[in-house]
C-alpha cells in the first residue's frame, strides 16, 4: 500500500475544499474557525464518535462511512429543531487506511455537506494503530428559548414518529447475513438505510417554527430505549400501540414471515427518525410528516406497549447501550 500523505497535505488535498463554503473556516488555515450566531438565534452542539466495526463496518464504502458520521450529528441537530451551520471533523485514521480510502471519504463528506448546506469549520487528523475512528463536533442555530427538548411531554398528549422503524437495524442484520430471505430491492432498501442516515431537520426545524410546545428527539438507539429518555426528563410515562408503528415495505414483508423482527424493529438502533410529543390538536397539524403511535401517560417511567394481539405488557428498555 503506497504511503500516506502528512497530515497537513491529507486536509489541503481532501478537506480544505470543502471547508470554502464559510469563510469563517479560514480555509482550514489557521488551529480555529470564527463564527457567530445569527441575530436572536443560540448555538446548538452536539458531538458523537464513531469507532470501526462498533458504530460502522470497516468494510463499508468509504463515502457511505463519511454520510453516516456526518448524518448521525445533524439527527441530533433535527431532534433539537436547530438550522445546521458548520461541523468540526476529529479523524483518526488506522494503519489499513489508504489515501485513496481517505480521498473516497472526503468526497461522500463534502456531497453531503452542500446537500444539507453544512460548513466544514475544522477539526484534527491523526495516525491511530488501533481501529479507525471519527469524532465530529455539529453545531446549528435555533431561535432562542425555542429548542426543542425531552422534557416538555406531558400527560394527554399523543406520541408520534417520522418515517419508518426498524429499517437500520434490520439493514445490519442483511449485512451480517442474518437475515437473506428477502427479495433484492427490499434487502437494498434497508441496507441503505443502515449505511445512510436521513436526518429529519425540515420537521424539527418546522416544528419549532409552529410556536408550539413539543418534546423531541431522535431515535438512534432503538425505540425501546429511547422513548424512557423522555419519559426520565419528562417525569412521564408512554403507552405505545404496536399496530400504529409505520414500517416499510421491507420490515412489513419481514413481519409476515416471523414476528420476532419485531425485537429487532423495537429495540435495534440506527432509525435517525424524531420521537415526538405534543398536544394532539398540535400534533394533527404536522399531517402525513408523523404518524401517532402512542400518548403520554401520568405513570412517571412506565412504558406500555399495547401488542399485536391486543395484550399489554410493559416494554423492556431493550435499547442499544455504547457500553454494552
């Protein structure tokens, strides 16, 4: 494998033309960006790192790797209802990785950079002799005391999803091998949707400018898990009807053979869609962007999920857990 280029060529070379679009990344040329909020908006930051074969497969796409490490922190951005400004990328790159593996990345990065018009204000590359890994550092803007946070639910309102469930993790188990009895198209579908989150910001962002209140966040870690967070800030509890939980076509056809992915669905992670609670006239508003699958309760911490065959039980935790 030829060797690599320094760190200084490896930014000028892949990362620094992405960075042009906001002159307050300086061109990557100086150790920080400058940068201030838009009038009457506060700065929202959220940072997530992403290690080989924990939260990617190593042998992945380059360019899909880069769509993930980015889309993972603008869904935290979405559940927040904050405008993307600009990211920091920290990348510490394995023994194994190429320059051309390097080159691929920073292309995926930078396409999905203009497609959210998001700045690249800096960050850090180093050599790491241990598994490859991103740290990316997201910060957006929102109208200020208007973020969206976990803890306004409260008893009476209606519980809603975006999107599909399940998609991501069911995507995972194609990729594994677990799961192989599915029609091409539908094992495609949901292993794009493991490799490539869509961060719901449009929603968040049209949320916060209802005026309403609304609890939110986005379901990375699996339903099962994350609806409790919530339920913790909130002092609330949550009954989930599992009929009224959307699913794709391809989880759908899945379900139809064995309704244990139903495990998989609840509990797997990689969703990137946006929990939310709201009043029900509030929530009737948002249409066909969310679908109800559940309300508030005043049982602080208890989550219900009314199953299939009509019985309730209490839904276990189930969630992915980073130190599991």
């Amino acid at each position: 494998m030829a060797a690599r280029s320094g760190e200084f060529d490896l930014i000028a070379r892949h990362f620094a033309p992405i960075a042009q679009r906001d002159p307050a990344a300086l061109s990557l040329q100086d150790d920080a960006a400058i940068f201030s909020p838009p009038e009457g908006c506060e700065v929202v930051v959220t940072t997530d790192a992403l290690v080989a074969d924990v939260h990617f497969r190593s042998e992945d796409a380059p360019e899909l790797i880069a769509k993930k490490v980015l889309g993972v922190n603008l869904s935290d951005l979405a559940a927040m209802g904050a405008k993307p400004g600009g990211v920091v990328l920290t990348a510490g790159y394995g023994p194994d990785i190429s320059e051309d593996w390097i080159k691929r990345f920073a292309a995926g990065f930078g396409e999905d950079c203009q497609t959210y018009l998001v700045s690249l204000m800096g960050g850090d590359t180093v050599g790491t002799p241990g598994p490859t890994f991103f740290s990316l550092t997201a910060f957006g803007y929102v109208f200020a005391g208007r973020a969206l946070r976990r803890d306004a639910a409260k008893p009476g309102d209606v519980l809603a999803v975006t999107g599909t469930l399940g998609d991501g993790a069911l995507g995972l188990a194609v990729l594994q091998g677990k799961i192989t009895d599915l029609d091409p198209h539908a094992s495609d579908y949901l292993k794009d949707h493991y490799w490539v989150p869509r961060p719901r910001l449009d929603i968040g962002q049209a949320l916060v400018a209802t005026n309403m209140r609304f609890a939110a966040m986005d379901i990375s870690d699996g339903l099962a898990g994350d609806c409790r967070k919530i339920c913790t800030a909130s002092g609330v509890g949550m009954q989930i009807d599992q009929s009224a939980i959307p699913l794709s076509p391809a989880a759908a056809q899945l379900i139809a053979q064995d309704e244990a992915y139903w495990q998989t669905i609840l509990a797997g992670g990689d969703d990137y869609e946006l929990l939310i609670a709201g009043a029900p006239d509030d929530i009737a508003a948002l249409g066909d962007q969310v679908t109800v699958i559940g309300q508030i309760t005043d049982k602080a911490g208890q989550v219900d999920l009314i199953g299939s065959d009509g019985k309730m039980a209490e839904l276990a935790p189930g969630g992915f857990d980073h130190f599991r």
